[in-house]
C-alpha cells in the first residue's frame, strides 16, 4: 500500500464521508466482494449502533498491509488519477475504512 499523491487526492474528490448506516455497510460489502468473496454474513447489534460485523470467505489483506489500512488517501489500487482507467474493483480510493 502506499499514498495517493495530493494532486490525485483533489482531483478524486476523495473526501469520503460516511454520513449513514447503510452507506457504512455498502462500504463493508464492497471490501468483502474486493476480496473474493462468494459469502458475506453482516450482522448488526442494536440496529447497527452499537456494532457492525462482516464476516466472509475473501482473501482479506496481507500482514504487511495492516499498518495502513485505516490511514487516510492510501490505496494499492491506484497510485495516479490516470490509474482510474484500469480499476476493476469497487473500492480504490482509500477512504472508506478511516471514513468508518
């Protein structure tokens, strides 16, 4: 994983937020499908308030990976504005885990 440069950040617009319940799930769902997933069981506590879990069968991420995972404007997906092109994914901008 690495940063998304500044220009590319602005040019994305990527200042994600996460403004309800159901676009935090969608967000979740989307990480799960990235990763393969063929089963995804989402469980809400307390209608969601109190927690949210996702459970699935996807490849999740590497070890080395963890340290950045929640950091804002860093992605393995893309490194340039030009990279949106090739995406195939639902997910790239990373923004959604440190939005969450």
């Amino acid at each position: 994983m690495q940063a998304i440069g500044t220009e590319t950040v602005h040019r994305l617009c990527s200042g994600q937020v996460i403004v309800d319940l159901a676009t935090a799930v969608k967000e979740l769902l989307e990480n799960s499908l990235d990763a393969g997933a063929t089963v995804v069981d989402i469980k809400l506590k307390d209608s969601g308030l109190t927690s949210i879990s996702v459970s699935d069968n996807g490849q999740g991420i590497s070890e080395s990976d963890a340290p950045t995972l929640c950091r804002k404007h860093w992605t393995s997906k893309i490194t340039s504005f030009a990279d949106l092109a090739g995406v195939a994914t639902f997910g790239f901008r990373g923004e959604a885990l440190s939005s969450l």
